[in-house]
C-alpha cells in the first residue's frame, strides 16, 4: 500500500510536472492550445494536478501522526489515481486524442472525490 515516502514522493513529482508542464503549456505549447481552443483544457489538467500534489504531501505528513491510519493510504492512492486519470485525460485531450479519453476524466473525479472523503474519514475516526 501507500507508504508515508511513497506519497511524498509522488506529491513532490506531480508538484514538479505540474510547475514543468504548467511553464511548457504557457510558452512552447500556447500557440498550439490556442489555435486548437485547448488552452483552458491544460490549464484545468495542470491546477487540479497541483492541488492534489498538495493534498499528497499533507496526505504524507499526517501519515507520520496516525502512522496505523489505512484510509490515508486509500486516500493517497485514490488522489493519485485522480491524477492520472483526470489530469492526464484532460492533457491527452488537450493535444485531441480521441474523444474516448474524454470518458476516463469523470472516472479521475470520483478518484478524486473518493480520496477527500477517506481523508474526511480519517478526522471523524479520530
């Protein structure tokens, strides 16, 4: 399951792709985005990853106070999920992949809500 380094470690790097991706959308990639009306698309991809990156490592912090807490590693798992599958969905479309991809992105939303109520879970249990 999800160790407290694991989820440091992959909220750091969704944090770091998001600043790497967010720059690379907002110079190299915006003449593109634009002109296929993408633009909000990737923005949409690169803020929701950096929110999560941030519940990530808040995630892996609060592992270390309830260390025997099995629904933050559900919540670390579903919000990485979310990442993926959301985020990743909302890129690949971003650069129109097929409009199939567009089906996974609700599937990262209820990954991600998934990983807010274990987090919700674990306040109410303590």
């Amino acid at each position: 399951m999800f160790t407290q380094k694991l989820t440091f470690i992959i909220g750091a790097a969704c944090g770091g792709l998001g600043v790497a991706l967010g720059a690379f959308g907002a110079h190299a990639l915006k003449p593109m985005l634009m002109a296929n009306n993408k633009l909000d698309t990737f923005e949409l991809a690169v803020r929701y990853q950096f929110y999560h990156a941030f519940a990530l490592l808040f995630i892996g912090l609060l592992m270390n106070q309830f260390p025997a807490e099995s629904n933050l590693q559900k919540a670390a798992l579903f919000m990485t999920l979310g990442v993926a599958l959301f985020s990743g969905s909302l890129y690949a479309l971003s650069f129109n992949a097929g409009k199939l991809v567009a089906f996974v992105t609700p599937i990262g939303g209820v990954f991600f809500l998934l990983g807010w109520l274990m987090l919700l879970l674990t306040f109410v249990k303590k």
